[in-house]
C-alpha cells in the first residue's frame, strides 16, 4: 500500500480547494476572476496537449485545430438548432476524436519535426475552410453566442463565478484522466513509445494503437476545452480560435514551461504564464504594439534554454517504492546491485 | 494555361529560393527552423529602407539584405539555436517558435503595423509574346533568383568553406576530424540559409507588401516547397518551388483566391504522410 | 522435434547492400541454436526481419506453421516471438520493473503484469535493482534487463543478440544457466554471440553466416571446422571486403 498523501497529491489538493474557494474572495464580476478563469482554461488545454506532447512525445502543433472544432461545433448546433451547447459540448468531442484519427492515419508514421509540421498544416487547413465557407461558418467575421442572462441548461450563465467553477471542474476532469491514462497501463506503453518506439513494438506494444488512442482522448479534451472558451467569451472568429501562435503553441508552451508529461507541469505552467501575459499586456500593451507578444516569444526561448524539463523539474521528485525493494534477494549473480 | 504556367515558373523560381535556406539549415544542422519565414520579413525591410533611405532598387537592396540578415542568422545560431543542436525535437520546435514570435513582434514594434511597398519604374511594364504577358518585376526576380541558384551553387560545389558545410552536413563527426571547425561552420550554414531566403524576400518586393505579418504567409508555402523536394536537399528545394509556384497559379483558375492555400495545405500533408523524404529526391 | 520457426529464403537488401541473402533455417522447440558471423554479416538485420522489424525483401517466416513475416512487431510478438536488441534499448527514463512490466502487458492487466514482471526479475536474479533507474546500470545489467523485457511477453522463441557481449566470465556462465534453463523449459532459443567459448558451449546447433548468406549449418564442432566459415573469420580471400574479422 502506498502513502495516500505525497507532497505532490497535497499540492494539488491545496490547489484545487484553494482555486474553489476563489469567488468568494476577490470581487465575483471583476477582472481578477476572469483572468483566474482564463488560467485555469489554458491549465487543462494545456494538459489535454500534454497526453500526446507530453505522454507520447507527439509534438503537436495543431492543437488549436480540435479546439476550434469544439467550438465551431458546439455554437453551430446551437444557432441553427437550437441544441444546448452540453450536448454540443460532447458532439464537438465526437468531431474533433474523428478528425483526430483521420489526422493520424498519414501522420503517425512522422517523427518529431515532420510531425509538428503536419499538424500544423492541419490546423491552418481548418482555419481557411472557417474563414472561406462563409455560409456555413459565418466566414472571417466568425460567430457570436446571443447573450441569453442566466439559463443554466443552455450554458449561460450571468456570473463569471459560474463559468469559473465550471472550468475548474473541467480542469480537474482533465487532470483525472491524465492521471488514469499516465498510470494505467496505456499510461506505460505510452512512455515506451515516446522513449524508443522499435523496442517498444518488440516488446509487444502495439504502438499506432497507443498513440492513436492518445490522441483521440486529447483531441477530444481539447474540443471540450474549445466549446467552454465559446460559451465564456461569447465570440470567436477563425483566425483567433484556429491561431497557430494564440493557442496551439501557447497550450504546448505552458505544458512545457511547467513540464512535460506530468501532471502538475501544465497547472504550474498556466499559473505562471497567464498571469504573466496579462500583467505585461495591461502594462506593455499601451506602450508599443507587440511588445507583450515579443516578450511571450522571449519567454519561450528563455525557457527551453534555462529549463527544458519545466517548472516540474525544480519540485521534489516522487520517492519510488524503496520499501519493496528489499524483497529477500534471490541468487544475484550479474547484477552485483545497483 | 500557358500564361498560368509561366506565371507559376516565375514565381516558383523566387518560391525556391526561399526555399533553398530552410532546406540548406535543416540539411546541414538537423534543425527546422519554424521562424524561418520571419528573416524572410527582415529582407524585405531591409531592402526596403534601402530603398527608402538609399534609394536603392529593391534588386540591388537585396545584397544588403543578404549580407545584413546573414550577419542576424549568425549570431542567432551561435547564442540560441547552437544551444538545442542537440536537445529532443520539441526543444528545438519551440526554440525556434519563440523566435518567430519574438522577431514577428519585434519587427511590430520597431517599424509599425503599416504595409509598406515600393515603387520602381518597371512596376507595371511588361513583356509581351504574342497571348503570353510577362510582368517585369516577375521576370527580374526569377532572374535575381537563378543567379543567386548558381552563385550557391558554386560557392558549395568550389568553395572551401561551402564544401566544409556540405561535409559537415554528411557526417560532423568526420568534418571535424580533418579539421573542419563545425560550430562555426553551423553558424555560417544559417547565416546562409537565413540570407538566401531574405534574398528572396527582398527581391519580391516589388510586387509584394511586407507588414510584420508577411512571413505567416510564406510559412506553409515554405515548408510545403521544402517536403516536395525533401527536407534538407537543396536542389530539391529549387526543383519543389517551381512545383508549388506552379500548382498555385494553376489552382487560381480553378479555385476561388482564398483557396489557393488550401490547395497547397493538402499537398503539403499528402506529401508527408506519403513521402516524408519528399517527391524529387530519390524519385 | 517440431519447428516452432521457419525462415524460408529470407532476403533484406538496402539500396544495393543485400544485408541478408536466401537464409533459411528452422529452430526446434527446446533448443538452443547459434548464429555466428562477422561483424557485418547481417546478423542484427536477420534477427529484425524475423520478428517485423525489417521488412522482407522477398521470402517467408513461418511462426508454429503460420506466415508472419509482414506483421507488425507487436503481432509478432504476441504470436510468441521477440527479440533483445544488440545495443541495449530499455526505456531509459522507467524503472527496470516497469520497463518489464511494459512488456508483461502483452498478455496480463496491469496488476499481473507487475507480479509476472517481478516473477522474471528473480529468476534473472535482478529483483534487488528492480526500482532502479535504467540510466544507472551497467552494460551487463541492462543486457540482462533487455533478456527480462523479453521473456515477460512470455516468447516460444527468443532471438538474443549479442546479450554476453561485456560479461565477465563468471557473469557469462550465470546467464548461460539461465538460457539452458529457458531450453528446458522448452523455449526455442537464437543466439548471436562472439565468445566462442559460450557458443560452443551451449549450443545445439550453430548458423553460420556471412555477406547475408548462411554459409554452413550443423553441430557446432562441424560448423566449427568447416573451412569457409574459418575463412569468414580469417578473412583469407576476403582481402578488400569489410567486416572479415570478427
Ligand atoms: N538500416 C540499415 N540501412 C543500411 N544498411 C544497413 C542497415 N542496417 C544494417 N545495414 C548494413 O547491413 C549489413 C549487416 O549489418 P548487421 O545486420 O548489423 O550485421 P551484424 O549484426 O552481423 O554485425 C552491414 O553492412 C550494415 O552496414
Ligand atoms: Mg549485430
């Protein structure tokens, strides 16, 4: 049995009940709690990209493509039939796994870079169907959610602290399913496949599966992800909800940033990162175009040159099980200890 | 038709030589510079205030050009991209996103958000043979273009330095051994590669706008030239831009103009997916 | 005797390089054959093209009288084939149970993988470095680990490349118990080693190859003698050729 309450679980736990008890502390309407809403969003966009980029080590730079899908899909249904944006919610995960596996049948045999670049096409292919299938996509102008007050059923809500919590309770589903999926047995072969793919198949992984698999769950996580922004910001267009710079390599970076393939990494990333951009845009954005954006660039570069393990790196690593270890040593001839 | 096809030479010559860098670099580092594009966007200002300032053609600011974004992708390479030469792909990705999206942005705040262009007194001149109409500014570019093939094309074949690039990007370790000096060399290789491509972007000038955000139109283009022709082949990427200038003036008789680019995203992934060491070499 | 494994002109080239060349052979079950050859004879790209690894330029692998040559490794595998691999490739950022665990997924849930990994650790006697990192072992460690990493997909054959390489020689006796004890068991065993002391040894039978082709088969004082495998090795009238000395 092992200890139910390591430093890390702690950590989270404190987290989490910290972060649910926020509305009641800062002003419900104000600037703060939808900044602190926002922080949680990109935490579990973050951590859906961290089941491929950080689990499989597929790095993805199409992410924003099943984001936008969520949310095309989600609204679509919704201003032309009027089908509440839960179930949307669930229909645009249904789009966005499809689209998921369709993307991995050519690109799953490319490694690395030419795997980047591929999804990175793939995002830019949907960002120029939405903005030129203007009839059905409303085109470059993109898609405004009618602000309804309060019907909770249809995913309106008037206070910010209700979209807040129920970020934070897709954050936390996002969390519990990294966590299932990275200690479970798909959570194995997907680290055999991201250390070394030829000795993982020889050793009976069926590896396409496992990232297939993978990338279904994140894309649908991501899409998930994709029809909360809809809702809570009442309007996107294609150029923004399909943005290579805006989301995909933001939902990496924070992954990164705090660190790949664990489970605080994109949490840790997200509350250093978002909070960041928001202080240099209210303090940089008056003084020069751009300026925010640039030192978001520098950040990045910073970051993979200082710490390319992440934030994560610096918390203490998790103990394995040394008590096991000293099961009663049977006849040790090679291996002379470790 | 024929129009369309020439039109496509034309521009697919210039396509190519931008082209030409991103392969360069990668072939001889192993790095796909995803701000590639964005040095692209610094020759166009250079050669545009050259002309501003200087009043130089933008065919000849494209020397400038070279010779300034060489001395930039220099000194990139030796202080950033050296440092993840040999760190896991998703390092090296994101180094580099964060540099286009820092030069973007820097480029923002220095010269404005503004469209900028030239004007030269061949602008709207032209050839004419018989159905077919050359544009002068087209012409000279393809022109500026295949000299610069060839300069680089000797200059790696003959020159010392250009063949220590080559037998670094073959095997660093025995480039080393007979004494090749391979970090500097690496520096040179980008600093190269980035020039070519700014060449390349000075040289359009005259029939293209540069804004901060010109180099996110060239990215897909970019890359789709350079998997047609084999990530890290040169001549394969000279060959691969023609191809894709060719399929884009193509598909704006067919498809509507917001298209064009779609047409080239679905060529590049098919690409990929079928052929990730590219369709010329080894074809 | 029943052949568990049929190799039937098994052909690799690349480009022009004809790595392996018409080798056909069968391993019985319960048996311990070796496979020599120079460095470069194409040993490692045999033992790819087996278990799925490698393509097969032409011929045919039959595995208990199935054609499996054309699935993919992990098929392979589950058919009950697999491989070690010559230059250790564990999974450097697991423990050595979970990198066997991985590997016991195959055929149990996660909670018997973990027993049937820890059940293969300690009869390879690497149960006490079980929770060590496999960054931090030595050569001979992670050989025996790769062995692990094998025999918990539960394989009826077993190609082990080169796993003595970097043994001392009381280390090298320990594992070659644990392979006859495999034997016994009735696994089919392929072995790629240089030490001819182990080789002959151990061995039932020994291939023998060279430039790809299996120059001679038999019993191993035969295969031993026989001069164009001597020359292999010498490297008489192979001047010019690499990969004449082992
Ligand atoms: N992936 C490959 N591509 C090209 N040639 C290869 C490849 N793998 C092995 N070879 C060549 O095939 C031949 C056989 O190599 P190998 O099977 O590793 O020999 P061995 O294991 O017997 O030492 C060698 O000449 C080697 O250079
Ligand atoms: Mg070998």
């Amino acid at each position: 049995m092992r200890t139910l309450f390591t430093p890390s679980r702690a950590a989270l736990l404190i987290f989490f009940v910290a972060a649910a008890l926020l509305p009641f502390f800062v002003d419900p309407r104000g600037h703060l709690l939808r900044v602190a809403a926002m922080v949680l969003l990109f935490a579990a966009m973050a951590q859906s990209w961290n089941i491929v980029g950080g689990l499989a080590n597929q790095i993805s730079l199409g992410h924003a493509g099943f984001f936008g899908l969520g949310a095309y899909t989600s609204t679509l249904l919704f201003l032309k039939l009027g089908i509440s944006p839960w179930i949307g919610m669930f229909a645009g995960a249904v789009v966005a796994g499809g689209a998921a596996v369709l993307l991995s049948i050519p690109t799953f045999r490319l490694k690395g870079h030419y795997f980047a670049l591929a999804t990175l096409a793939f995002a830019e292919v949907l960002r120029v169907i939405a903005n030129s299938w203007a009839d059905f996509t409303g085109g470059p102008v993109g898609l405004s959610i009618p602000f309804m007050g309060s019907q909770p059923a249809y995913f309106a809500f008037r206070a910010v602290s209700s979209y807040y919590w129920v970020i934070l309770g897709l954050l936390a589903a996002v969390c519990l399913a990294f966590h299932l999926l990275a200690s479970g047995a798909l959570g194995y072969r997907l680290r055999a496949v991201r250390e070394n793919e030829n000795a993982a198949e020889v050793a009976g992984v069926n590896t396409f599966r496992v990232k297939l698999i993978a990338s279904v769950i994140s894309a649908a996580l991501t899409a998930i992800c994709g029809t909360v922004f809809a809702q809570f910001t009442f309007f996107f267009d294609p150029d923004s909800i399909f943005s290579l710079a805006g989301l995909s390599v933001r939902m990496a970076m924070i992954a990164i940033v705090g660190g790949l393939g664990t489970l605080g990494g994109p949490i840790l990333g997200a509350l250093f990162l978002i909070p960041l951009e928001e202080t240099a845009n209210a303090f940089l954005s008056s003084k020069a175009a751009g300026l925010s954006q640039f030192v978001f660039g520098v950040i990045l570069i910073a970051a993979i040159l200082i710490q390319p393990r992440g934030l994560m790196a610096w918390w203490p690593k998790p103990r394995r099980r040394r008590a096991e270890a000293s099961r009663p040593a049977v006849a040790a001839p090679a291996a002379k200890g470790a | 038709m024929l129009q369309a096809l020439i039109d496509g030479i034309l521009l697919g010559g210039v396509y190519g030589v931008i082209a030409t860098g991103l392969s360069l670099v990668f072939g001889v580092l192993g790095v796909v510079n995803f701000a590639h594009a964005e040095f692209l966007m610094l020759g166009m200002y250079v050669a545009w205030f050259a002309w501003r300032w200087l009043g130089l053609d933008p065919l000849l600011g494209s020397v400038l050009s070279f010779v300034i974004v060489f001395a930039v992708g220099y000194v990139v390479q030796r202080t950033l991209i050296e440092r993840v030469l040999k760190a896991p792909p998703a390092a090296q990705v994101f180094l580099t996103v964060g540099l286009l999206i820092a030069i973007e942005n820097a480029a923002l705040m220095v010269f404005g958000s503004e469209f900028r262009s030239v004007s030269v007194p061949y602008q709207v001149q032209g050839y004419r043979l018989g159905d077919i109409f050359i544009g002068a500014p087209y012409l000279y570019a393809f022109a500026a273009a295949v000299i610069l093939a060839a300069a680089l094309w000797l200059f790696l074949e003959r020159s010392w330095t250009g063949r220590a690039i080559r037998a670094v990007a073959q095997d660093a370790m025995a480039a080393t051994l007979v004494g090749v000096d391979t970090k500097r060399t690496y520096g040179l290789a980008f600093g190269l590669g980035v020039a070519l491509t700014a060449f390349g972007g000075a040289v359009i000038l005259p029939y293209i706008t540069v804004s901060p955000t010109v180099g996110g139109q060239f990215v897909v283009l970019m890359f789709t030239v350079v998997v047609l022709g084999g990530l890290g082949s040169v001549a394969g990427a000279l060959a691969g831009g023609i191809m894709v200038g060719v399929v884009q003036s193509m598909s704006t008789l067919i498809f509507p103009i917001q298209l064009q680019n779609l047409c080239l995203f679905v060529i590049f992934i098919a690409v990929l997916a079928l052929r990730p060491q590219g369709l010329i070499k080894g074809a | 005797m029943t052949a568990v494994l049929q190799a039937e002109g098994v052909s690799v080239t690349f480009g022009g390089l004809k790595a392996v060349d018409g080798v056909s052979f069968t391993l019985n079950a319960g048996e311990i054959v070796g496979l020599i050859g120079p460095n470069g004879a194409g040993k490692t790209t045999l033992f790819n093209a087996l278990v799925g690894l490698q393509p097969l330029t032409s011929g045919a692998v039959r595995l208990g009288g199935e054609t499996i040559s054309g699935l993919k490794p992990h098929k392979v595998a589950a058919k009950g084939m697999t491989k070690t691999f010559q230059n250790a490739a564990l999974f450097p950022d697991m423990s050595v149970l979970e990198n066997v665990t991985t590997a016991a997924l195959l055929r149990h849930d996660l909670k018997g993988a973990r027993i049937k990994a820890e059940r293969v650790l300690d009869t390879l006697g690497l149960g006490p470095i079980a929770d060590a990192d496999v960054q931090d072992l030595t050569f001979p460690q992670k050989a025996l680990v790769e062995m692990a990493r094998a025999l918990a997909t539960e394989p009826r054959v077993l190609l082990l490349d080169e796993v003595m390489a970097a043994l001392t020689p009381s280390e090298m006796d320990e594992v070659m118990k644990v392979i006859r004890t495999l034997r016994d068991e009735g696994l089919a065993l392929l072995v790629v080693e240089h030490h001819m002391r182990a080789i002959m040894a151990l061995c039932d039978r020994l291939l023998a190859v060279n430039f790809g082709r299996l120059l001679a088969q038999g019993r191993p004082s035969e295969v031993a003698a026989d001069p164009q495998v001597i020359e292999a090795y010498l490297g008489h009238g192979a001047a010019g050729q690499e990969g004449a000395h082992a």
